[in-house]
C-alpha cells in the first residue's frame, strides 16, 4: 500500500497538487493556509485487474466485407479546372 497527501482548495474542492511528502503537502497548505487542506491518500495495488483477450483481432463490421480489389486510376477523378484570373500578389505592386 502506498500513501501519498493530496492538497484541495476548500472554497472550490480542486486539487492542487498530489505530494509523496507530507512536508510537502503541508508547505503548499502554508502558501495559503486559509484556503487550503490536505488529506492522505492511499493507493492499493490489489486493486489492479489485469483483463486478457482472445478473441479475433479485427472489428465487428470486418467480417464478411469482400476484398478491395479494384484501384482507381487518374481518369477515374474530375479536375477542377485552372484559374484564368490574376494573382493577388500581382495586383498590389507598389512602385
């Protein structure tokens, strides 16, 4: 089990930080001692579920979709056409 002290502010309940330390915890609470708290935390390691699979690895909807076998080629797309007018950089040409 591992113990660590988080800081809250006590007018909104943020955390402001998570300290290793209580030294710690407590000189951030000594930054603004009216507005601030700390309490331990505990993290237990038992806690951790470890959760293996073994089904196919591929997505539902992948099933049953045929093979992509065709590629399309540059006839297959439509261009726009060039611009005919002039380049803005051309227009503003201050001599």
């Amino acid at each position: 089990m591992y113990d660590y002290w988080v800081v809250i502010d006590k007018t909104t309940g943020r955390v402001i930080s998570h300290c290793g330390e209580e030294t710690d915890a407590l000189m951030m609470v000594g930054f603004n001692p009216h507005k601030r708290t700390y309490r331990k935390q505990k993290f237990i390691m038992d806690q951790v579920i470890t959760v293996t699979s073994t089904t196919d690895k591929q997505l539902p909807g992948q099933h049953g979709l045929p093979a992509g076998m065709e590629k399309l080629s540059d006839k297959d797309f439509e261009y726009l056409p060039e611009s005919q007018s002039i380049p803005l950089d051309n227009l503003f040409v201050v001599e």
